[in-house]
C-alpha cells in the first residue's frame, strides 16, 4: 500500500493522520510513537492531531474500531453466501486471510497495540471481537450439528482458524514469494481440514 | 511467570535485566522503553544497563537470540524422539505450542520486536528462524515422500503450522480457560489434520 506524503493533497486530513499513525504505529509501536511524528508524516503542523483527535490514544482507538468493524461486516457477509457451513467457512477463512494478507500493516498495528488503549476503548474493541469469534463458532457449531464437521473441541478450533489468519499480518510480506489469493485458498483447504471436513480430505493432493 | 523485583536477589543482574527488559517491551514495546525503565525495574541504579549490555537494542538481540535458539534446539530435540513422520510433527508441535503458552509474553517480544533490531542482529535471528522453518519443512517433506502427508503446498502448510504456533503466544492468558498442556494437545491433531495425515483424520471425534 502506497505511504502518505504531502503530495497526496487529495486525501481529506482525518484519513491522511490515519494513514500515517498506522505506519508511525507499525514501525515505532504505539508507546515509541508522538503525536507530532504522526503530524509530520501527515504533511501536517506538529499539533494538527489535536484538530481531529483529543489524544493519540483516540486516534489508535479510531483505527482499532473502524478495523475491527469492517472485518465484522466481512466475515459476516462471507457466511451469508450459503447455507451449507462448508461452504460458510470456507469463504470467511479465504476473506479473512486475504484481506489480513493485503492490509497487513494496519492489520498488525490493530491486534499488537490493544494493550495501549483505555479501558473503556480496549472493552468496544473486546466486545467486536467477540462477534467475530461468535460468527466463526456459529458456522464450526452448524457444521458440526449436521454432522460434516468434527472436531473434539469447536471452540479451540474456532480460535485456532482465527488465530492462523490472524497471524498472516504477521509473516506476510508484499514482496513475498505468495499472493494474497494463493495464501487465502490454501488457508480455506486448511481450515476445512482442522474442523474434519469432508471438503478438506478430499481436497487432498 | 513471576515478574522480577528487588526482593528476588538471588538472581544475576544480567538475568533481572533480561526479565525486567521482556515485561518492560511487552507492555509499552522496545521504542516506549527507556534503558533506566529496564535498570530501574529490574531493582538497579539508573545506569546499571550499560555495565551489562552495551545499549538497549544488544539486550534485545541477546534476549531474541537465546530465545530463537532455544526454540531450535527445542524442536530438532522433538524430532530426535521418532523416526516417524507422524510423531515427530505431533510431538514438535506439542511442544512448539506448550512452550508458547508457557513463556507467551517472552515469545510475543522476540515475534513482534524484530524490526528494532539492527540489520547485523536481524540477519542472526532469521537465520534461526530459518533453521528452525527447515526443521519443520523437513518433517513434512518427508511425511509426503512417505506417502503418510497429503498437502498441495508442503512449504506453505510448514509455514501455517508454525505460525498458528506463534500466535499462541499473542492470545494465550495464564488465567484463561485451557490450560497449556490442553491447546498443545489439540493443536498437534490440528497440525496433523493441516498435513492430511491419517492420524489426523483417525482421531475424529
């Protein structure tokens, strides 16, 4: 993803502060990080932060928030392509992966930094994330209920194919050896192998 | 695991450092970290870092680099218990996943705080890193010109396999509801179910 300079006038300043504090974040973490770092690299005066945002602690929790709810709103429309929970879940791991695969440097900055966020923020955040856990549950708790999955432990399980995407942000790089879509169907074979789908013995090479 | 404070004199200033230096990145990350903050906290005068480490960035590498290596002689000594494919992934992964439980703030410090390093020390842990890939490469590798393993991409499944390892260490709580022992358990059936191995698919519940 491109960075932010002074030279993209076009973008209003809330999401060039933003872009900038998710790469500031990235590589200084959040603690390491100023306000006027995150100003300065907005092509911005050093207090224009203020302007926008009462603290950098907002402007975290901002990001946090807007991430966490279009990945909601993702994995949510990824199981309402089907009724059938293989399919369900091999949608939502293929989405999930590729986008923590494209964006995932703000994707890291939104799971690494929670622990920087005021209580009441990190709670909003816990509470999403919660939903997002509860949609990847329903569809593994369906999917065992009709007898195509099997697993000993959905809800371990359930953690477990987040958590692989998750850690995607991690490891992914842009001029890496895999795209986003090579990760993100290989990833939905695997996830249809660690709930016991038939889909994903089959799939076998 | 018990944090270190002045009334622990027992142990060695270079290991209070070394303590005092992973609860202090875990919680405000290696740029939000003063080198007095670490001194302080591990019960020393201000300046007593330098007598030990020549600056922040070498506890750091120290810490990654003992780290990293434990990790490698860790899984080589898990593959060392079998000659069967099946066994020495289950094994490694149950142990790669234990130990990331166990020691999950130490693990989150030297996954995430890379970056911080100089480009000397950073080429010192990747090639860790490295050897410890090849390990786990390796054992599927094999697995599939055995014919017990059935993955499309055994590079990438390798790459899955350790990274849902690692990421054990960014959600795991000692005070959460499994216990370490329980997620290495389950893991090593997902990990085998990843590979497509009958073990995996044996174990069905």
């Amino acid at each position: 993803m491109p960075l932010v300079t002074s030279s993209t006038p076009a973008l209003d300043a809330r999401t060039r502060l933003a872009r900038a504090a998710v790469e500031a974040f990235s590589t200084r973490g959040f603690h390491g990080t100023t306000t006027r770092d995150i100003s300065t690299a907005a092509g911005m005066s050093p207090a224009a932060l203020y302007v926008h945002h009462r603290s950098k602690e907002e402007l975290l929790f901002e990001l946090a928030h807007v991430g966490h709810q279009r990945v909601l709103d993702m994995v949510r429309a990824s199981v309402a392509t089907s009724d059938d929970p293989v399919e369900q879940l091999g949608t939502l791991v293929e989405d999930f992966v590729r986008d923590h695969a494209l964006v995932h440097t703000g994707a890291r900055v939104i799971n690494y930094e929670l622990a920087a966020l005021s209580a009441e923020h990190l709670a909003e955040i816990v509470a999403i994330r919660h939903d997002i856990d509860e949609v990847v549950r329903d569809v593994i708790d369906r999917g065992v209920a009709a007898g195509v999955f099997h697993t000993p432990d959905p809800h371990m399980t359930a953690l477990a194919v987040l958590s692989l995407g998750i850690d995607v942000a991690r490891w992914f790089r842009d001029e890496g050896r895999w795209s986003p879509d090579q990760v993100a169907v290989h990833y939905r074979l695997l996830a249809l192998r660690m709930v016991g789908a038939a889909g994903g013995l089959e799939a076998r090479a």
